[in-house]
C-alpha cells in the first residue's frame, strides 16, 4: 500500500512539474529571444514573435516551440477532452514552428503559402491555449468544494483566457487597420508586444496549474 501511494504521488509530481515546464518555456519565451537578438546579434526586437525565425534567434524559436509541442502532447488531463486539447495544441505549436511566417521584402508565392499556414497554425494555437485557461483549468470536481486557493487559481486561469483572447482580437484589429493608422502605429511594434502578452499569459497560466503559484495547504 504504501509502494502504491509513494508512486500516485510521484505521478502527481511529474505532472505538475510538466506543467511548470510549459509554463516557464512560455513565459521565458520573450525575453529569450529579445536579450539574444538585442545582445549577442544586435539586430534589435523584428515586428513579430515569428518574424524572429529571420534572426540569429531562429534555432531558439523553433526549438522552444517544438519543446512547448512535445510537452503538450505528454499532456494528461482527467477527461479524453483534455488529452484531445493538448494533443491539438502541440501539432498547433510545431505547425508554428516549422511553417515560418511570410519574409519582408519580395516573398515568393511559395513563401506565402507557407507564411499563410504559420497564421492559421498561430491562430489555432493561441485559441487552443485560451480554451484550456477558461473551460479546462477552471473545471471543478462537483463532489468537493473548490478550497480558497482552487478558487483563486481559476481566476488567475479566466484573466490569462481572456488576455489571449483579446489580445489575439487586438491583433487582429491591427491587421484590418487603414495603411494610415497602420503605418502609424507599426514603429512601436504591436503585434510583438500583443504576441508577448498572450505568450507570457498563457505561460502564467500553466505555471498556476501547475502550482507553482497558489499551490494548496497540505
């Protein structure tokens, strides 16, 4: 018996340390790549998370992407739904990866087919990860009431939801945006900055389920 419970509770372990895992790939993501290419290449921040596919940071991106990937689908939630989400989430994460967004300049009509699937493959991804913060991290077993904590954590996992949500809106506005308004707006970088808002959400996100943050009296 004991054997037994010393190994449910090694489990236990290993599944909040994958997801402390994903949540600090998450939220180190940005800064990574912004020390690497403003320090060790000096080419300063490009307009986009994915546009630094272009940059000495491109084997940092891809690989931390794929390793967000695989983490996903080690993933295992108390329902077939959860599995299902991160199984979605890492062929989302390494789509991202492996399909670089569309280069500046004169891309060729290959480039941008490729660069329109890393949208659709981004796209997908950041709905994936706001669809874990609102409807899966805050599911609550309806035999036990939710501690303190538990209920703290899930307004932590709604704030990070609805972050990702609006700032993938955000985007999205930007991109529809008279040339005018656009070109006014494009010096200081939004969809950059949007970008990291959602990837430092999303990994604040993991990081609670994880409970490293809010983590429940024994």
């Amino acid at each position: 018996m004991q054997d037994s419970a010393d190994g449910s509770r090694s489990l236990v372990l290993s599944y909040l340390a994958l997801r402390r895992a994903i949540g600090v790939l998450g939220i180190s993501l940005p800064f990574v790549l912004s020390l690497g290419a403003i320090l060790i290449f000096e080419v300063g921040i490009p307009e986009s998370i994915s546009d630094f596919y272009y940059t000495g940071m491109r084997d940092v991106l891809v690989g931390t992407l794929c390793a967000i990937g695989v983490f996903l689908l080690s993933y295992k939630g108390y329902e077939r739904l959860d599995d299902l989400a991160g199984d979605l989430a890492c062929v989302f994460a390494i789509g991202v990866a492996l399909f670089p967004t569309t280069p500046s300049g004169d891309p060729t009509t290959l480039e941008r087919t490729i660069g329109a699937a890393h949208l659709i493959f981004a796209a997908l991804f950041f709905v994936t990860l706001a669809y874990f913060s609102l409807c899966l991290f805050t599911k609550t077993d309806k035999t036990k009431t939710p501690t303190r904590q538990k209920i703290r954590r899930n307004q932590v996992y709604k704030a990070c939801g609805f972050t990702i949500v609006a700032s993938i809106v955000l985007i999205l506005v930007y991109a529809f945006l008279p040339e005018r308004f656009e070109n006014a707006l494009s010096a200081y970088d939004p969809v950059f900055w949007l970008e990291s808002i959602a990837v430092l959400a999303f990994g604040l996100s993991w990081l609670t389920k994880g409970e490293a943050l809010l983590q429940d009296q024994a």
